[in-house]
C-alpha cells in the first residue's frame, strides 16, 4: 500500500464530490490494516500537505483508541519524535499527536505512568518551541484519562489517573512557570490547569466521599484534597484567575474566559462550607463580584433596551454570567451554613435582621441583575443562579457521571447504571431542613420572583425592537416559569399572588395602561 495510493484518497475525500463515500471508506479501512503504520510514518515525515499530515496523525490516534500498537513503548519513542517534528504547528496535528502519546500511554503497565509523565515533562520543558507541546499534553492527560473511545478496562483508566493525581503538585508549577512565558501560553495553561482540577474528581477519597449518603443534595459532602489542604486559594494560577477576572471590563477576551475555566472547575472542587473550602469559596465571588462590579454598569441601559446578540459587551459580560450561573448551590450552602453557626443553642437558624452583607449580598444583586437584563441568554445565567438555590433547597442538586464507574455490559452481573446514593436520605430529616432553610431563603426568593416579572415583560413595541428575538423569549419566559413554580415552596403561592395584585393595582392606576406589564401577570 503506496503512501501516494493514501493521498489520493485524502485528496479525493475533498474534492471529488461525486465519490465522497468511496474515499471515505477505503481510508477507513486503510486506518484499521497493519500496514497503515509504515505508511502514517512516510506521510508524516514527508509530507509537507497539512491536510495529509492531519490525516496521519488521527489515523494514529484511531488505531491507538482501538488498542493496535505492535509495541508500546517504541510507539511512545516514535511519537515524541513526529511531536518534536511539529513543535509549531499545524496546531491541529500536534493536537492529534498528543491524544496519541496519551492513549499510548494508557496501553502500557499503570506502573510506568509516573516515569513516562516525569520524562514528558522533562522532554518537553527542554525549548520555549516545546511549551504549546507540553501545555497541550498535560490539558490532554485528564481529557484522554476519561475517554471511553480508549478500549482498556475502566480500572486501567481509573488507575492512569489517579497515577497522575499523585503529581498533581509538579504539573500545577510547571503550569505556572509556562503562562510566565506570553499570553497565549497562559490561555493555554490556564485550561490546563483547569482540566487537572477536573480530574481530582477521580481521586478514590473524593468519589467515596460524593456516594456517602447526605441530606442536602445528591452526593455526599465532599471536598478534594487540594481543598481540604486549606491552601489551594493561595495557588499562583488561581489568584491570577481571581485578578485578571476582576478586571473583565478591560483585560484580554480569551484570557479572561480561561481563567473563567479554571474558577470555574476550582469551586466545583468541594460542595461544603467548612473553613478551608472557605477561602477558594470566596475567591471565586469575590472575583465575580468585583468584576460585575466594573463590568455591569455598562449594561444598565439594557434593563430596558435589548442588547446585540454578538458585541465585545455580551462577550465580556457572558464570561461573568457562566459562573454566576454555576454559583446558586454555592450561594445555598454559604448563606444556611452561616445562618446555623450563628443560631443561639436549640434555637432554629434564621437570617440576621440586618440582611446579607459583603461578598453573599453583592453576589445575590448581580444575579437579580442578570435577571433583568434584556438578552435572553445572558438572563438565563441569572436564571439558573436561582435554579440551582432552590434545587439545593430541594435536596435535587445533580449528580455528574462517574466515567470510571462503567464496566462492560454483563461483566459480573454488573450494570452500568450509576446508583442512587441519595435514595438513603431520611425524609424526616429532609423535612426538618427545608423547614428551618425556609426562611432564611424566603426573602432572597422573594427578591427572585419580583426580578423575574421584571424579565418576563415583552417591549412595549416588540415589532420595532432592535435585536429582540419572540422564539428565545417565548422559551426563557417558560423558563422563569419553572423558577417560579418551584418557589411556591418558599415563599408560599399566597404570597405571589398578593405580590402580583399589588402590582397590578398599580399598573392600573398609571396612564396609560402598559400592556406589556399586564401580560407579565
């Protein structure tokens, strides 16, 4: 099979439309024959075509996904080889080279994973041409570490990752020395960064710890090591996530929705309030809130005029709006636990007189605002904010797929069904929580539901609005909907009612009558 015969094809499967499904199936079976990796090598040091090299390089990686390598270790050489060949691009074939080095990786022994990812680090450290290489792998290795496409066992990629959580140190400073370099090696190691976070979650303590049976959601109370540890606040990454989050109003786009990434991925580390998640707790909001704090007064005339739906604006203030709406459940926990540390012994928790104060406060009136804000997609980050208090408040808060849980069908009598580790909850418990969580959430939701009348409400001329959308509303107005029904449960439905006649006998006692405010009832 003639390296020619395979550019043929790669060249046929894009210009010769007539025979599109012919080319594509010969090149697949050309992926699955032994041959193809004497081929793959010539492409991929002879050609200079980057659509054929792009061709090599998945082909690599489909035979390595499928577990047919002759030889693993001389196949991990070989691709260190063609990755140093393509240190500075195509970008898309160092991408496909890397998922290759790492799926290569996990057909190998788990008690060579420590050596092949300190001799990574190390080969790739070597040049400053060599860091979007190494940036690259290490976002790679917690993605590939839970890819089902790679066919071992779910204890092999249990076993590769938590390998590498045991260098989870040595990654986040080699991390760090790299986003030193520029700024698009920060971009990347930001991401990186995030990614390793991500994969503390397949730390054997930390998924213990989430089917451990609670009251207050659907997993146990957990909090990964890096949290319980009390210093992951102080980790130079994250303070500059934290800083350069502050300042979205004017720092670099990209920039500021990588460290969004990593805030992101930080707070999802722990779902307790103790002390020492604490401290990474209140750096994301406060990073939130200082940067709604800069950010969102420039959206003040879009309470009441519709935004673009592409503007560098939107961009900037959607970056804000993804973790706000991550925050709800977080806000939830923060504001009870407070509430139950501060009740006087065998007396029920309730909210101080005074109200919120500091970063919760600031916190609650930037998701009103995003409520209110006339752009559909933007609102729902609001919306979800409340979503997620009131599923806390429900003991509804989801479970994410454990990827190291699945096993093969029928193996052992097995299923691959993830179990309820809830269904063990105590509902007389549960009652006597939402009882005493009831009023220390009734006037945040009340505050919710006079936010979302206010965003239900159509243009007074929706014909003549610029960049209102009738669809996207129709569906984000079912939306607020849902919010509001599951608030009965808080704030009672005789209080929404009452709420609901009172504005109405205020509207009808304006001229002229807004039809638009009548509709909102």
């Amino acid at each position: 099979m003639a390296a020619a015969q395979v550019i043929g094809h790669i060249h046929g499967l894009h210009r010769d439309f007539a025979n599109i499904q012919a080319h594509s199936s010969w090149l697949q079976q050309f992926q699955q024959a032994p041959e193809a990796w004497a081929v793959v090598h010539e492409l991929l040091t002879s050609s200079s075509e980057e659509l054929v090299q792009y061709f090599a390089s998945h082909t690599l990686v489909t035979k390595l996904q499928a577990g047919n390598v002759p030889n693993v270790l001389a196949c991990r050489q070989e691709l260190m080889k063609y990755l140093k060949h393509f240190w500075r691009g195509p970008h898309a074939v160092r991408r496909q080279l890397v998922i290759a080095l790492t799926d290569c990786a996990l057909l190998q022994p788990p008690t060579e994973d420590g050596a092949w990812l300190a001799d990574s680090v190390q080969q790739l450290s070597d040049t400053i041409d060599a860091l979007p290489s190494l940036l690259e792998l290490l976002a790679t290795i917690p993605e590939e570490a839970a890819n089902r496409k790679v066919v071992v066992p779910a204890q092999r990629r249990l076993a590769f990752a938590t390998g590498m959580l045991q260098h989870t140190g040595t990654v986040l400073e080699a991390l760090w020395k790299a986003s030193q370099t520029n700024e698009a090696c920060a971009v990347a190691a930001l991401r990186a960064c995030a990614k390793w976070l991500h994969l503390q979650h397949a730390s054997p303590a930390l998924r213990a710890q989430k089917r451990a049976a609670s009251g207050s959601g659907g997993s146990g109370p957990f909090s990964a090591d890096l949290v319980r540890q009390g210093t992951a606040h102080e980790h130079p990454l994250l303070k500059q996530a934290a800083q350069t989050l502050s300042i979205v109003h004017t720092a670099p786009l990209e920039l500021c929705r990588a460290c969004a990434d990593l805030l992101s991925e930080a707070q999802m580390l722990t779902n307790e309030a103790t002390p020492q998640a604490r401290a990474l707790q209140m750096l994301v909001m406060q990073a939130v809130v200082e940067g709604s704090r800069q950010l969102l007064p420039l959206t003040q005339k879009h309470l009441e005029a519709w935004m673009p739906q592409d503007s560098e604006l939107t961009a900037r203030t959607a970056v804000l709006g993804r973790l706000i709406g991550e925050l709800g459940g977080l806000f939830c926990r923060i504001l009870t636990a407070d509430a139950r540390a501060a009740a006087l012994p065998g007396e029920p928790p309730v909210q101080p007189p005074s109200g919120l104060s500091g970063p919760l406060s600031d916190l609650t009136d930037v998701a009103l605002h995003f409520c209110a804000l006339r752009h559909t997609d933007l609102a729902k980050c609001g919306l979800d904010f409340w979503y997620a208090v009131l599923a806390q408040y429900l003991g509804a808060a989801a479970e994410e797929e454990d990827p190291y849980d699945e096993e093969a069908a029928g193996a052992g009598g097995r299923t691959t069904a993830a179990p309820d580790w809830s269904a063990s909850r105590d509902p007389q418990l549960e009652t006597q929580r939402r009882s005493q969580e009831r009023h220390i959430l009734e006037p945040h939701i009340q505050k919710m539901v006079k936010a979302h009348w206010r965003a239900v409400r159509y243009p007074s001329e929706p014909e003549h609005e610029e960049h209102f959308e009738w669809d996207e509303f129709v569906r984000f107005r079912e939306m607020c909907s849902i919010n509001v029904t599951e608030a009965c449960l808080i704030v009672t439905p005789r209080w929404i009612i009452d709420h609901i006649g009172s504005i109405l006998e205020e509207i009808c006692s304006r001229q002229p009558i807004a039809w638009q405010d009548i509709d909102a009832c």
